[in-house]
C-alpha cells in the first residue's frame, strides 16, 4: 500500500480516513494544526496497525507552513493518496461576518486544497496513477440551506474535482468528490452552531465507510446520504443536456428584443 497524506487529520473526518487508511495498510502522513492531537492519533494507529504513520503539523491558512506541505506532496514518490478534507465554516450570514475571517475561510477551504493538488498532480500523473479525494459538501448543490460562503467554497470543490476528472480521468489518476451533509464533527462547536438544531446529523464513522465503498468503487462524486441515486444520475444528465446550448454566437430568443 502506498502513503496517503491526510489534511485536517486531528479529529472528525480527517482523523476517521486516517484511521481506515492505515487498518487498510497504508502508511500516513497526518497534517494539522494541533500537533498534539496528532501525535496522540498517531501513537495509537502505529500501535494498532503497525504502519509508518508521521506527524506533519501545518496551518493551511499560514502560506509558510502550506509551502512545507506541498514541497512533501511534490517530492514524495510514496505518497500517491491525498485527501483535502481540512476545512471550516464560519456562523452567521455574508453580511454579518467580518472580511478577514471570509478571507482565511477562503484560504483554508479553496486556496489549500487547490495548492495541494497543484503540488502532487505532476508526480502523480508521471507515476501513472494515484488519487485526491477532495471532501466538499451537498451544499455545493443547495446553497441556500445555509447563510454566509461556505456553501460557495464547497461548490468550487465539487466543479475542482469534475475539471480535474475532465483533464486528467485518462491518465490513470483518480479524483473523487465527497458530498457530506451534516456530520457528528467538531466544525460546528468551532463554528458555534448548535448541532442539535440540525436535523439528520451522520455519524463520521457511517460518512467516511460509505466514502470509501465510493472510493473502491471509483466513483467521481459520492453522496453518502442521498438515498435516491437515481436523482444524481438525472441532475448530471440535465447539467450536460445544457452544454450544446451554451455555445452559440447570438443570445437566446427570450433575451432578444
């Protein structure tokens, strides 16, 4: 098995994947920035599973320490799995928020996950293979469930990974959107929002086994709680019914005075 480097490692998510990963025999690289909490998980899945699990503690917001995260993505052939699942949300709706703090949700749910498959696609794409799994969110497909740009930086995650399948799917590199909905995570003390005013909260350890089945399975996007798979079938068919419509020289007729 290959190393795979894990953003947001230190709980919820992140730390789940990390602990699947390494039962299914992959080495680890746990990035956060809670260096403690991944020591702690780290000490712990090296006891149980006997794989290489390092400790690479890196603010993703602090273009310093993310440089040292993607200089490792670059220059490691043994790591060939990454997944961009660190990120975060921010209470209260776009107006009622300051700017510097949308900015670093912008840095940390946008920015990081772009640079980081920036870094590690080249070597991916000369070794013939591997994988980014890039965690977004159902609200990238209904924004308005929730105030404020953490449903628009999840959009940007789900159309990252589509354009990267669109430009690198022959290549033997696979890419795969997650779309959780609410899940039993830290990110919602952090944001402080009351979980127990949401209602259909998934455990983590539910949302990560259902990604993986995804994952084994190379599905482009995984939506663990949607039941009806059908209504994702039919979503994508009615988004690509609509691209020979868009490239024409006149606007539409209903534009048109």
């Amino acid at each position: 098995m290959s190393t795979a480097l894990i953003t947001g490692a230190s709980s919820g998510i992140g730390a789940t994947y990390a602990d699947r990963l390494a039962h299914r025999g992959h080495d680890l690289v746990l990035v956060a920035r809670d260096a403690a909490r991944l020591e702690t998980l780290a000490t712990r899945l090296r006891a149980e599973t006997g794989r290489k699990v390092e400790v690479l503690p890196a603010d993703l917001t602090d273009p310093a320490a993310l440089r040292i995260v993607e200089d490792r993505l670059r220059e490691d052939a043994a790591v060939t799995l990454l997944v961009n699942n660190a990120g975060a949300a921010l209470p209260g709706g776009f107006g009622s928020t300051d700017a510097d703090r949308q900015q670093a949700l912008i840095q940390l749910n946008i920015t990081a996950p772009t640079r980081l498959a920036r870094a590690a696609l080249p070597r991916l794409v000369a070794q013939g293979g591997g994988a980014i799994v890039n965690i977004a969110s159902v609200l990238a497909l209904a924004p308005e469930l929730m105030q404020g740009i953490y449903p628009a930086t999840k959009a940007y995650i789900l159309t990252f990974s589509q354009a990267l399948q669109a430009e690198f799917g022959t290549t033997g590199l696979y890419v795969q959107a997650v779309l959780p909905a609410a899940t039993r995570t830290e990110i919602w003390s952090r944001a402080a929002m009351d979980l127990a005013q949401i209602p259909g909260v998934m455990d983590v350890n539910e949302l990560v086994d259902a990604a993986l089945v995804g994952f084994d399975r190379r599905e482009p996007v995984t939506i663990p709680p949607l039941q009806d798979e059908s209504a994702w079938t039919a979503f994508e068919a009615a988004r690509r019914s609509m691209q020979p419509g868009f490239r024409q020289e006149h606007a539409a007729q209903r534009y048109r005075a």
